[in-house]
C-alpha cells in the first residue's frame, strides 16, 4: 500500500451539492491526504447520484494511495433537511427526486462501513469551529452568505441543532416584515434581502430603470457576482446596492449577538469575497445595535476553510463521535 502505514484506518468525507461533489479522505488531525471533484450530474436522479459518490470516494481514496478497506467511517453533508438519526435526507434543494432517500444505508451497504448523515451549514460550523476561524472558541456563530443564507452554531463546544434539528436557519430572521418575499414563504426575512439572488434581483431592477450604464454592458443575466464587478468598477448604483445588503446584514448580526452573545461570527460563502464594501457597513450597524455587554466578546471573522467547510466539519464529525 503506497501513502499510508497498513492497517490504519481513515476518515471519508463527502459534500453533496446541486452541481458539485467533493470528497476527502483525512486523518483524525484534518490532515487531508487524497480529494475527489466531479459534477453531481443531478438530472440521473437518486440513484446515479448515489453511484458518483461512491465512484468520488473511490477517487479520493485511489489518489491517498489507499483502498475502501482502509475507511472507518464516512460522512456526507448535504443541503436541505435531513433526518441525521435515521440517515435520511428528507429533501435537497436543486437535486430532482430527492425526497427520503436513504443515503446513509446506501452508502453503509456499499461501502461496508458506519456513514453519519449532517446539514452542510452545520457541517461547515463545526469544520470551521474544529479546524479553522473558530479554532478554540466554545461559542460561535458560523453563516453563510451566498445564493442563499444559511448557518450553524456552537454552543459551549457543541454542535446545535434544536429540537427537530433545524436550528440555525439564519437566513430567515424576519427584517423587514413588508419586504421582498422570501423563497421560504415569508416576507422581508435576511436571505431576501443579503442573498446573492437578492442583490441579482436588485441589480435588474437598476438595469430596467437605467441606472447603471456599466451593469447594462455585462452579457448574459445579472447576477450578484456582476453587480459585485461593477461595483469594484467604481459604479455608484451598484456600490449602493452592496452597503444597503451590508447594511441589512448588519441588522441580522446585531439580532444574533444579543440572542447567543457569541465569542466570534464567521462570514462564510461567495459574498463573503466581496470584502469591505459589505462588511465595513455590516461590521458599523452590528456595533451601533449590538447590546454594548454582548459586543465586548464578539469578533467578526472571515471562513478560513473555503470549500472545504463541509467536507472538514464531517471529518470532525466522525473523529468526536458527536450525537
């Protein structure tokens, strides 16, 4: 066996999303030693997802120079709700025909080894609390913003999940109770107004009324990542668009820091990259409504992990044992 001491068995980890899977085999230390990407090809349904991520692990495993006999575990994180007792995912944003799938027996059943099922914001919690920005903090919070806006939270050195396990659905804190509707249902929750879709929703309205020359050039449709182009282009509209996101944004972290009186928020996700134009303004309207005892604990810290949040916080998952 080449890249690892007979014997020896490994962590594998897995992240389930719409367009992407992504596989690591790692140590118990987080040491990754072998990774695996490849479409989801979502459209083949349950059943050919489940074989690519049997054939991702497989491909993890061939490049750490090891074999499925050498796995101790495996552990996958996906989006939406999941049952984590049974090992079902209840249902996956932008997979078709997902709705309680099985996931963790198949993969049992294929693999000959116990697999732990988890959400991906709570897997990217407790990947960043284990081995990245919350390294050595007892009590954080971890949010996502991106096409949406999720999230996860540590408390006392411990995954929370809630009493049906859905806690941490940062996204949708009512904001604005008139506001834009929600893809939850609901009017004027955070997701709809910091989101990545909210700012392209935000970006065509400019374009239909004329307000920004340079927006209007970019091809194809608007998107966050193009009013964020023309914003670093100096485009006034769009820079506005950003602060008001920040400023909303600020809103929700203030709320989240007196309810949980945090040690440190980390901001995870695409938007994250945006930098200052968002966060300057989301960092001054936390600090002005923030309880002033709850503020002296908190820093606000970008993810460290990057993509792999998930992959890692399921490879910590698996090496605590957690209930």
């Amino acid at each position: 066996m080449t890249g690892a001491s007979a014997g020896k068995k490994y962590l594998g980890a897995v992240d389930l999303g719409g367009s992407k899977i992504l596989s690591v085999v790692a140590q118990g230390d987080g040491r990754r030693l072998g990774e695996d990407r490849r479409p989801t090809d979502a459209e083949a349904g349950p059943d050919g997802v489940l074989e690519r991520i049997v054939g991702s692990l497989e491909g993890a495993l061939a490049k750490a120079g090891l074999g499925q006999g050498d796995l101790a575990a495996v552990g996958i994180c996906s989006p939406g709700p999941c049952d984590i007792d049974a090992g079902v995912l209840s249902s996956a944003p932008n997979l078709p025909g997902w709705r309680d799938v099985p996931i963790c027996r198949y993969l049992e059943e294929r693999l000959g080894v116990p697999t732990r099922l988890e959400n991906d914001a709570n897997a990217a919690a407790l990947g960043e609390h284990v081995y990245g920005a919350g390294r050595g903090c007892r009590h954080l919070i971890y949010m996502t913003v991106s096409t949406g806006i999720g999230g996860g939270l540590i408390i006392d050195g411990r995954l929370y999940r809630g009493a049906t396990g859905v806690a941490g659905e940062l996204g949708h804190m009512t904001i604005e109770p008139d506001g834009p509707l929600c893809g939850c249902g609901n009017r004027g929750c955070l997701e709809a107004l910091v989101s990545g879709t909210a700012i392209a929703a935000r970006g065509e309205e400019i374009v239909a009324q004329g307000g920004s020359a340079l927006l209007a050039q970019e091809q194809g449709e608007v998107t966050a990542e193009t009013v964020s182009r023309a914003a670093d282009q100096g485009d006034i509209a769009c820079q506005g668009v950003i602060r008001r996101a920040g400023y909303y944004l600020g809103i929700g972290l203030a709320s989240y820091v007196n309810i949980f009186n945090p040690e440190v928020i980390i901001i995870g996700g695409g938007l994250a990259k945006v930098g200052d134009l968002l966060l300057a303004p989301a960092r001054a309207e936390m600090e002005a409504r923030a309880m002033r005892e709850a503020l002296k604990a908190v820093q606000l810290r970008p993810a460290e992990l990057g993509d792999y949040d998930g992959v890692m916080g399921m490879v910590a998952l698996l090496r605590e044992g957690c209930p």
